[in-house]
C-alpha cells in the first residue's frame, strides 16, 4: 500500500498557535504529520494494542473501484464516512498528500513521530471503551 498522512490533534493545535503567533494574516500552511503506508499504521496499532492487524490486504486496484462505487451509491443511500470515497482512496494511497516543509520553515513547526499520537489515541480509546 501506499502512504498515507497523519497528524496528531496537539500537533495540529499547536500549528494553529504557532500560525496565530508567526504567520501573516491571509497565508495558509499544511500541517500534516509524517507519511506512513497504512500497513505500516496498524502494525504499530498492533503492537501498541496487541490486537492483531488485519491480515489480507486489498490492492489499490480494488480499493480505486470500491472509492468508484461508494460514492455512485453515496448519492442514493446513505454510506458510513468509514467507507466514504475519500477514505477508500486514501487507503489505496491515491489521495492528495502535502508537503509541510513551509509550516516547518516559517512557524517551527514540528510534529510527533507517528507513534507518539497513536499510543496517547490508541491507549485513550481502549480506556473509554471500558
């Protein structure tokens, strides 16, 4: 599979911050965190969890027709943003993904390593699910 981004919500908030403290009034910055294959996400999920990841892996093929035919159906039934077009073709890493070296430059931005974010989110979840 093919990367995907990922940014953590105190990143995103602290870029916020650091674009209301450093930034120009009127400019934009993306502020994505770094980029990792989708497989590579769940098995760090896996073994922050030691819930086992999801074996089979459909290829960006079937997952570009299955985006295809969620949003033809979209427009007649109602489809869980789970399985919404945009998702399905992130997970086949066919979606737009930005370069955040701008943010970094001019705003110091600088984003948690990807398994940071997950543990706090994964370990926060399974704790509310209790």
């Amino acid at each position: 599979m093919r990367p995907i981004g990922t940014t953590d919500v105190d990143d995103i908030v602290t870029a916020h911050i650091l674009a209301m403290e450093k930034s120009r009034a009127g400019e934009s910055y993306i502020i994505g965190g770094p980029v990792h294959p989708l497989t590579e996400d769940l098995q760090m999920a896996e073994q922050i969890t030691g819930i086992k990841a999801p074996r089979i892996h459909l290829s960006p093929g079937i997952m570009k027709t299955t985006a295809a035919l969620s949003e033809f159906f979209g427009k007649f039934l109602p489809i869980p943003e789970l399985y919404s077009g945009e998702v399905l073709r992130a997970s086949a890493g066919v979606t737009y993904i930005g370069d955040n070296s701008r943010a970094r430059k001019e705003l110091g931005y600088d984003p948690r390593p990807l398994e940071a974010g997950l543990r706090e989110t994964l370990t926060a979840m399974r704790k509310g699910a209790r």
